[in-house]
C-alpha cells in the first residue's frame, strides 16, 4: 500500500524515482585485541582504498559541476588518505599493539586532529577538519556502516534527508538527484531556495519522512502541491506521469514569453528579476527571460570551504554574473552570514537565537576586513554591467551610513590607486526588518532604491523563526500586517523619486503579484522558475482595477480573507 505524506512545496515540478536516503553515519568503535594482524592491514587497506576511489568520482564529479574551487576540498581529502604519516601510523599500531583496523585509526586520527587543532596557524586547523571527515568515512568503511554525501550518487534518485544544509545542496547532481523530501525546514529555507534555483522538485517539513521510508523504494515528489508519496501503485505512477506531463506543457506555454517585457493588461511595465546565489545560476535567469538579476547572495561563495574566499575569487564571480547580464541590472548582497547559513571557520560562538544574532552586516561592520575585501571585489567588478549593491539586514540609519562610507573610502582608494570604478552604482538596502519598514520615509533620502526581504521580514513581522514548521502557520505573506508594511515601503520610495523591489519569496507569489502590482512595486525578483508564470500572470491583470481595491484589502481583518478576496475578484 502506498503512503502519502504532506509537507511544504518547496519546488515546483514532479519527480519519480527511487529513494536514497541520506543519513549521518552511526560510528561506533570498540576495541579488540587481533591474532592476525596481517589479514587486519588488509582490511584497513581495503576501506583506504575504498575510499579513495570513492574520493576520485566525488573529485571528478565536483570539478565538473561546482567548479575547480568546490573541488578541492575533495583533493585536499584524498592527500590525506595518502598520507604515510597517517597510514603507517596506522599499519604498526595493528601491528604492534594488535588491535583491530577501527580502533587504531581512530587513535591515529584522534592524535592528529587534535594536534592540528592545537596549532595557531588557521590553515593547519582546516587540516583538522579534513582528516576528520575523511576518517569518518574510512571507519565506516570498515565498520561497514553506509556513508553517503550528495555528491558521490551515480543514479537516478530521490533524496530524502532530516534536513539538507545549502552546502549539501549545493553538491546534489542535477543529472542524478531528480528531487527532494525534508523532515524539517519551510518555504524560505535556504535548502528550499537553492531547490528552486537549481530547478529541482522538492517538499520540505514533512517532520517524517526520514522515518517513513528505506532506501531504493520507489517515491513520488509532488513539489506542486507540496506531497511526497512512498512506494506509489502503478495507477498513481501513471497519474503523477500525466500530472508531470501537463505541467511540463503548461512551462511550454510560459516559455512562449520568454523575450517578452512585462506589461500588466492596462499597460503597466514592471520589471521581473531572478534570484540567484552562484554565477552558475545565471543560465536559468536567461533561459528563464528574466530581467535582471533582483539578489545575488553571495553567502555561498564562502560556503561549503574552508576558508574565505579571496578577493580575486570574489572579483571573479562577480565579473562573471555581470558580464553573462550583458547590461541587464544585477542587485548583490553583501555578505548575510548567520541564521541558517553557517561558515564554521570564522568560528563564531553558538547563539541561542541566531536569526537574531550577529550576523549579515552586523558581522560586517565588525570584521571590517571580510567586507572590505567583498566591497572591493564588488567595485572592481562594477565596470563588467550594471552592478547595485545592496547591503542585508540593515535595521538602523546609522548601520547604512557606517555601510556605505566604508564603501565610498574602498571606492576612493581602488581610484586613488588608479582602479578603473564604474560611476553610477546605485547602492540600496535589504528591507527586512520592521524597523526599517517603519522608518522608510527616512532611509528614502539616502539610500537609492529598497529590496523588501519579505522571508525575513514576515519571520521578524510576526516573530516565527522561518525554519521552524511547527510555526510555519505564521508565515503570511498576505497578512495586513505585512500588506501595509510593504506599502509604506513603496511608497516612501516613489515619494523620493526611488525604486522600490521585492526579492522575497513572495515576490512570486501568485496570491501576492496582483497586490504587489496594485501597490506599485516597480521590480519583482523570485526564483527564476517563477518569472514566466509570473510574467503570464501579470498580462492578464489590470493595475487600475486592483488599485481600486487595495485600501479595502488592506483594511481586512485576516490573511483569509484577503486570500479569498484576492482568488474571486482578480
Ligand atoms: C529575505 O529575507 O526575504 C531575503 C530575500 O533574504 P534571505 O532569504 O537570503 O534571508
Ligand atoms: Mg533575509
């Protein structure tokens, strides 16, 4: 019998395959005393040598998918497995103290990492960690227990997982990894954000599905209305085949409007951008006929390694994504480290309540030589298109001059240093927090143009942390609340002349476009996959008739209510 689970629908799109299920592994390691110690070298060979093959598809897979940069941390691993100092550590004390493979490359790592860690030197700690991590994966080898990573699968899959960190996501193989299902996580997770740019079907907060199912049993990901069916029959197979297939034509009808502008039916130009968090994502912004890009997060430049990413690297990335926009608008965010978005190697202490925490420009600020470095590779790269800076989580005045005069002295020295600067780069803030969204008519004066971060403004809105699904009931995009907020932000921009966008996740929001266009946003930024049916949308409303309206919704008592109002009348 088949089973079906509800959860979020994170991503839109079907997927049909088999599970594969993505665990931490369990190690546990007991000591025992061995008559053959020969036969126990032979069998710690073979999981090394497991091992390093399993390393070589991984690296392979990685350099051709992620990058030289992404890869690297696999060749960094397969050094180690390489490494006489650690292998024949562990071959003689087999040898000597006859203990069995497990135990004695577990005390051999265990003296290595923590003499690593001891060390001052930051590079010889990141060796730490790779030995850690490839050790792991020996011992289950030889503990016989299952270790899996996103990159090492080599088939058609569905996986399945408690939670997918954005590092594990940005490791899935898009030829292989069909789809996903989370325990844990909503909407706006990152996981889920990053399921969408990389136009994977998935559900999250289904709070089971890790315990509902094994590996290689056949699931269905509905990532349209948000279900996860395990070991489906052949007539619900066949039902999710043609619900695949329609929704399959129905994107060849969007893919119609691909070079279009956006007009509403009265006429209205907006414009339609995509969100994206590496330079490999502007192809979907392309085939996807947006605009510009509206968010480029550049938090996952500095994710998934071990160190910070250089200058150069970042100039890099940068220059990339504008020249691929040929022109088109490109809005980066400065760093937003924090939240659900962790770099353990600037070590920052645990939070009880990191959404709230020190974080985005908070960090910034304080280690000013991380953002200098970003603020220089940003104007560096300006002269490529047509770069804006955007800063995240600004909550004060005083954050965004701080922000922006340390941009203005980079700017002034790259010049001074005869650095060729573009002239004309707008720089705007992130509108995510409420106090900002009060204060809008103030920041108005300064600031060239508002991005409203409704993700994070909805959590802090109605304080209900974003990951948390037992309170995912509070994310309302259409709550008055949150309606008259964004109005105030809009309007505060028109009144100084500025622009004013969205680049939440309700920017593509079908309930919300007709609302967001009744109330003058001039620019929505969504996944990429949204922006053609946004775009179809979008024809088909009238801005007059919906302006008509919008005090009326604004007014109303409940989120219901404007859902329901919104559906009969537009
Ligand atoms: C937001 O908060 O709405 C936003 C776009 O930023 P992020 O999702 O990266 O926090
Ligand atoms: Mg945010």
């Amino acid at each position: 019998m088949s089973e079906k689970i509800s959860g979020i629908a994170a991503s839109a799109g079907i997927a049909i395959a088999k599970a594969f299920v993505l665990q931490n592994p369990e190690l546990t390691i007991d000591k025992k005393s061995i008559k053959d110690t020969s036969k126990e070298i032979e069998r710690f060979q073979a999981a090394l040598d497991t091992s390093k093959e399993e390393l070589s598809v991984i690296k392979d897979k990685a350099n051709e998918e992620l990058g030289e940069d992404k890869a690297a941390i696999f060749a960094a691993h397969l050094l180690v497995l390489s490494d006489p100092e650690l292998v024949d550590a562990v071959k003689q004390k087999i040898e000597n103290e006859q203990v069995n493979a497990e135990s004695a490359m577990n005390d051999v790592s265990s003296t290595f990492i923590n003499m690593f860690e001891q060390m001052d030197n930051e590079y010889m700690k990141e060796r730490a960690a790779d030995i850690r991590d490839v050790s792991k994966r020996v011992l289950a080898h030889l503990l016989d227990v299952q270790f899996t990573t996103p990159a090492s699968i080599s088939e058609e899959v569905v996986i399945l997982a408690e939670d997918l960190t954005p590092s594990d996501t940005a490791q899935l193989n898009r030829q292989f990894v069909k789809g996903f299902a989370t325990d844990i996580g909503g909407r706006t997770s990152h996981s889920a954000i990053m399921s969408r740019s990389m136009e994977i079907p998935a559900v999250v907060g289904t709070k089971i599905i890790t315990e509902k199912i094994e590996n290689g049993v056949m699931v269905i990901i509905d990532g349209l209305d948000g279900h996860v069916i395990i070991d489906p029959s052949q007539d619900e197979i066949a039902t999710y085949q043609e619900k695949k297939a329609q929704y399959e034509k129905q994107k060849e009808e969007w893919a119609k409007l691909v070079n279009e502008k956006t007009f509403s039916s009265d006429d209205v130009q907006v414009e339609l951008a995509a969100n994206i968090g590496t330079p490999a994502d502007v192809k979907g912004v392309l085939a996807n006929g947006a605009e510009g890009v509206g968010l480029y997060r550049t938090e996952f430049l500095y994710m998934g390694r071990d160190q910070l990413p250089t200058e150069e690297e970042q100039f890099s990335a940068y220059k990339e994504v504008l020249e691929k926009m040929e022109g088109k608008p490109v809005v980066i965010r400065t760093l937003d480290i924090g939240g659900d978005k962790e770099l353990p190697y600037l070590n920052l202490p645990k939070e009880l309540n990191p959404f709230l925490g020190f974080r985005a420009i908070r960090l910034c600020l304080e280690e000013q030589e991380i953002f200098r470095t970003q603020l220089r590779a940003l104007l560096r790269a300006s002269k490529h298109g047509n770069l804006k800076i955007m800063f995240p989580m600004i909550a004060t005045l005083e954050e965004f001059r701080s922000a922006k005069n340390i941009l203005m002295d980079e700017k002034d020295k790259l010049i001074n240093s005869g650095t060729e600067v573009s002239d004309n780069i707008e720089v705007g803030i992130m509108v995510e927090i409420p106090s900002t969204a009060v204060m809008a008519d103030t920041f108005a004066k300064e600031v060239d143009f508002f991005s409203i971060g409704t993700n994070d403004l909805i959590q802090y809105t109605m304080a209900a942390d974003r990951m948390n699904e037992q309170v995912s009931y509070l994310y309302q995009p259409y709550n008055p609340a949150i309606l008259r907020l964004v109005k105030m932000v809009i309007d505060a921009a028109h009144k100084e002349g500025k622009w004013a966008g969205m680049c939440g996740e309700m920017a593509g929001d079908p309930i919300a476009i007709p609302i967001l266009l009744g109330l003058g946003l001039d620019e929505f930024s969504m996944s990429a996959t949204s922006v053609l049916p946004a775009r179809s949308q979008i024809r088909g409303l009238s801005k007059e008739k919906i302006s008509t309206h919008i005090n009326e919704i604004l007014e109303m008592d409940t989120m219901e209510d404007v859902i329901k109002f919104v559906e009969t009348n537009f």
